[in-house]
C-alpha cells in the first residue's frame, strides 16, 4: 500500500521555504503534521476525547512542546542518561503554543485535548520555537476537532536598525530587541 502524504509549501521573503505535510505519520492521532524549515522538522500530534469532560466549564487544553536531545544531534550521558522533565525553554514555548490556541476553540467545547509538538531534527542555525505553534494548530486543523485557525507565531528582531523575522541563531547574538 502506498502512502500519499499532502504537502503545502510555503516561501518566505528571504527564500526559506517552509513545508507543511500530513497523512505520513502518526496515523492513529486526530491530527498529525511535519513542518519542515530547511533541516529543522517538528512533528506535531493532537487527539481529543469523543466526549465532554463531566463538572468542567473550562476548556481542558494540554500543549506539551518538546526538544529531544538526538534532534540536535547530542546523547546524554554521565548520571542522567535520560531524558527528564521539560526545561524552562521548553515549558515556556509550550504556553506560547497554548495562549494563542485556546481562544480559537468554541467556547462551549469541553472535551479534553492533547497538543504535542515534537523536533525531530534541528538545522544548524534555525530557531524551531517559531514553527511550533504553526505545526501545532495545523494538526488541530487537519482533524476532526472544531477550530477557527488556522494560526502561527513569529518571532522578531531588531538587528542594526532592520526587523527580522523569524531570524537565524547567528542574527540572535547582536540583536537589541527579540
């Protein structure tokens, strides 16, 4: 049986490219998409329960952004030799990701929802950070889940006088806003 994933490219002004593909992998999650920018690729899933959470008038809303050590090409080793809990970069991206989806569900939508966003592979000088929420609310919007996105985020700097956005790790250095 062959697989046909769907892929959407999209160009940035600077000539980066970046590639949005579903239908490939996690076949079992509601939603699933790779966004790829260069080498940096981040797989996002979403499932949701089939019924509302009973006793909740909240939306139960869980982002989970992730940055596994071999993306970037590293092992951990010496006493830890796995992986722990989420870093302080990776829980505040994970509530980046989560401000900007939550108002975007109904406000009567009370199941619960899961959000994971995967690296699988960092590219030398990209920032993954700014792919996150786009990988994300692509996969809530390739599901079944009822969403008024799609969105994304962007990051922007100011390096000698001209904005940037979604910059590369060496424009970081001498930026004097991020």
């Amino acid at each position: 049986m062959s697989i046909t994933p769907i892929t959407q490219s999209l160009n940035l002004p600077d000539g980066r490219s970046i590639t949005i593909e579903t239908g490939k992998l996690a076949k079992q999650a509601h939603g699933a998409v790779v966004v790829r920018e260069g080498d940096t690729m981040l797989l996002a899933t979403v499932v949701s329960s089939t019924k509302p959470a009973v006793g909740i008038d909240y939306l139960p809303l869980s982002v989970d952004y992730r940055e596994k050590y071999p993306a970037a090409g590293k092992f951990p080793g010496g006493f830890f030799k796995r992986e722990a809990r989420p870093g302080d970069h990776e829980t505040l991206t994970s509530r980046l990701i989560d401000r900007a989806l939550r108002p975007l569900f109904p406000s009567d939508y009370h199941a619960e929802i899961q959000v994971l966003v995967s690296l699988i592979s960092l590219g030398k000088d990209s920032t993954p950070e700014s792919l996150a929420c786009l990988a994300a609310s692509a996969a809530i919007a390739v599901s079944d889940i009822p969403f008024a996105g799609p969105v994304s985020e962007t990051r922007v700097i100011r390096k000698e006088g001209n904005f940037i956005v979604n910059p590369k790790l060496e424009d970081l250095e001498d930026c004097d806003i991020d």
